[in-house]
C-alpha cells in the first residue's frame, strides 16, 4: 500500500512531547477548566485503516457522474475541451506547481517568462495592446473592468447587458456596491442579443463602461461594431467579456474597439474541476495600462545585456501607497495561466483556428440534427459552440432521463431567465463525435414526445 504521508509513531511522539517539556498530551489543554471539557465520545464513525478509507471514497467517488462516463452538452461558462498531455506534465513539476510567489526576478526567471508568454498570447487573441499576468477568474475580471472604467471615467453609472452570464453579473452587483456604482442592466432581443435601441435609451453621458459579452451567455455572437459607438458616443468606456477560445474565428474585440476585454480561460487546458479554480485574463490599451489592476510581467536586459524577465507594473495596494491602488486583488493565478499558455503553444495558432472551427461545425450540426427531430432553436442569430433549445417539458425533467442514457444535458436556463423555462443551453465542443450528437437528438426527441 502506498502511503500518501507517513504516520506518526510512537517514538515521534515522545520525541514532541519532550520538545515541548511535557509529558502527555492532556497537558496541552491543561488551561481548559475541566467543566467546560466535552466528556462523551464524538457523533463520528470509528477511525478506518488507510486501505479502508481508500476503498471507501473510491466507492462514493464513483457514484459521481463525470466526463469518463457521461457524454457532456453542458456548458454555460465551463467546458469540456482538449487538453494536450504535455500541460500536466509540464505543470506537475515541483518549480511549477509548489511556487507561491514565482516573481523574484533572481530565482523565477522559467515562470516570469512563461507569465510573460501568455500576456503576450492574451494580446494576440484580443487584439488589445496589454495585458496582466491574469486575474482570479472571468467572472471577478469583469467586474475589476467595470470598477477601473469608474474610476477612470470618475462616473459611477455601468450598463451591462443582460446576456452576460448570470454568475459574472452577481459578481458585478457585489462589487458596485461597495464602490457606490450603479448597476443598470440593458435587456435582450428577440434574437437573443443585446437590445441595442434600449442601450441607447439607457445610456447617457454618466454611464462609466458598457459591458456585453461574445459570444453572449445563450451562445449568440454579439455585434460588437454596434455597439461600440453607441458606448463612445457617450463617453464610456467599451468593455467586452469573450470566450478566448471564440476568438480564433471571431474578430478580435480589440480591432472592433473595445477599450477593456476579458475573460476566463478555462477554454485552454483548465480542467472543468466542478466550476474552478479557473484563470481570468484581462487586457487594455496602453492608454489605460496603469489603470489596470494586477501585475505586468516585461521583458529587460541585465547588466550583461542578457534577456531576463522582471515584474514591471504592480499597482496594487501591497506594493504602492493605499490611495494609489487600483484594486486590492491579492495573486493572479500563475499556476493556471501557465496551463492555458502551454495549451496555446502546444496547439499553435494554426491549431487554435483550428478547434475553433470544429466547435463552431459541430454546434451547428447539432442544432440542425435537432431541428431536424423537430425540436424548437429558439434564435436564429451567429452563435459559436452553444444554442438555446425549447423543450416541451422542464429542463430538470429532461436531464434526468438524459442521464439515464449516459447523457450530461444542457444548461437550464429557467434557473435565471424565468421568461426561458422550459429552455436548454446546449454546449457542443471538439470533443463530440457525430454519433453523440446524433444519440442526443434522438433521446431529446424521445423524452420530449413522451
């Protein structure tokens, strides 16, 4: 049997006991008044040797359904994607993975490179000019964006669109209200984007950022070149939430004049890991890159002119004067971002298009395998790797027949929407095969004419 620790024994024991100049442990809680001392024996089971134990979890893990037994169509801000074999391999090593702070320019020079790396793949991906070392996740990106848009603009009025995911915008109303900003949110159309004739309604010259999201939350792919001067017309900032792996077909928001883009990474070598730990990225032009929270990882030469790595820009409460501080954000998510920077140089920029051009063939085959069925695809406008399908029953109801046939469903989007009860978010990656989707029309045919 392997050991995952090594046990105490007997002799170590002792060993702290007398390190500690006592003879039992009773003693250490010798300042405890014996009344207040809990006497009976605990509500718990009786102790398993490590073999036991390991049977024991082995026996409830797999009751879990999981990717390795279940085809996937959930997505809604987690995706299942392909991950190269060399990402865990490369992030497994001890510099890697033990590293807490990996920014001392003497010692990190292999990880402050590799930050570096992915800044400048984030650039590339979003057509912005700077970007951080990465932030928590998409969700807290996006609001950092909003926050630093007030405090750029010195307004304290955001419109979001309502097609940004659900999560990402409580996330948002959080921190606006604990910098006093107001939240106005901007409504969608019939073709499930943002209501542009609202947002010009809604918008005025106090409003800080416009934030919309492309692809949106329901797949659909907003149009950015709309939206922009109706958000500069007014003097906010334009501040877009993408999918990065989208990215490799779509336009860069950055060429369609965005002034803030962020996002989650996840889509690049980030396991789904029950919805995190994840890796946000952000990027800016450098008009607003001290506005930026995080840090910046730049390229130098030491005083023998070799290339080195050094943290260039930190404008955190930590290392500048407290009322200088754009953000009290405390880390960045190195380790991850590493995963997501091996994945982009592992596919190459040929591959990237490449599986992005597959989750956007298969998503469309799969909506027209459905209709096909004679299922309801509720937009009709670009979408990416996700679509909204109206069921004839409730979504709970229908993916829990799914998962009798070895099928994870979609997203229910009634949980948020309450005017979209009855509706599925349907995510279809690289990963599916024909054959799957091809079983999922069927059963969702099946279940839905029951």
């Amino acid at each position: 049997m392997k050991y995952r620790y090594l046990p105490q024994t007997d002799q170590d024991k002792r060993e702290m006991l007398e390190t500690l100049g006592i003879s039992s442990v009773e003693e250490l809680f010798a300042d405890i008044p014996e009344e207040v001392r809990f006497k009976g024996a605990l509500n718990i089971p009786e102790a398993l040797s490590e073999p036991d134990l390991v049977k024991y979890f082995t026996r409830l893990a797999n009751k879990n359904v999981n990717f390795s037994t279940h085809v996937n169509f959930l997505g809604a801000g987690v995706y299942q994607h392909y991950a190269p074999s060399t990402v865990n391999h490369m992030l497994l090593r001890g510099e890697f993975f033990t590293a807490y702070t990996p920014y001392q320019p003497e010692i990190s020079q292999g990880e402050l490179q590799a930050i570096f790396e992915f800044q400048t793949m984030v650039c590339e991906l979003t057509g912005m000019e700077v970007a951080n070392s990465s932030m928590y996740d998409g969700a807290t990106s996006l609001a950092e964006a909003a926050m630093m848009a007030a405090g750029h603009t010195g307004k304290k009025r955001v419109i979001v669109s309502r097609a940004v995911h659900p999560e990402a915008r409580g996330v948002l109303k959080t921190y606006a209200y604990g910098q006093g900003v107001e939240l106005v949110e901007v409504g969608i159309n019939s073709d499930g984007v943002t209501d542009t004739q609202a947002l010009e309604a809604l918008i005025d010259e106090n409003t800080a950022a416009v934030i919309v999201q492309y692809p949106n939350f329901f797949g659909n792919v907003e149009d950015l070149a709309a939206v922009e001067p109706i958000a500069h017309g007014k003097g906010a900032l334009f501040v877009v939430s993408s999918n990065p792996l989208a990215l490799g077909v779509l336009e860069a928001p950055g060429k369609l004049g965005a002034d803030i883009v962020v996002g989650d990474m996840q889509p690049f070598g980030i396991p789904a890991s029950f919805g995190g730990p994840h890796c946000g990225y952000f990027a800016t032009t450098s008009k607003l890159m001290r506005k930026m929270p995080g840090r910046i990882v730049g390229q130098t030469k030491d005083e023998n002119g070799k290339r080195g790595f050094v943290l260039t820009l930190q404008a955190r409460e930590q290392h500048i004067r407290r009322e200088k501080a754009t953000s009290n954000i405390c880390s960045n998510q190195a380790l991850l971002a590493l995963a997501a920077a091996i994945t982009l140089t592992g596919l190459g920029k040929q591959g990237v298009q490449e599986m992005a051009m597959m989750n956007l063939q298969k998503a469309h085959y799969a909506k027209q395998a459905l209709q096909a069925k004679g299922l309801e695809v509720v937009f009709t406008s670009p979408f990416f790797n996700e679509f909204v399908v109206k069921l004839s029953k409730p979504v709970a109801e229908a993916n829990k027949q799914l998962l009798q046939a070895g099928i994870i469903g979609g997203y229910d989007l009634g949980l948020d929407y309450p005017e979209f009860a009855g509706h599925t978010l349907l995510a279809v990656t690289e990963l599916r095969t024909k054959e799957e989707i091809d079983t999922l029309a069927a059963e969702l045919e099946a279940i839905t004419r029951a």
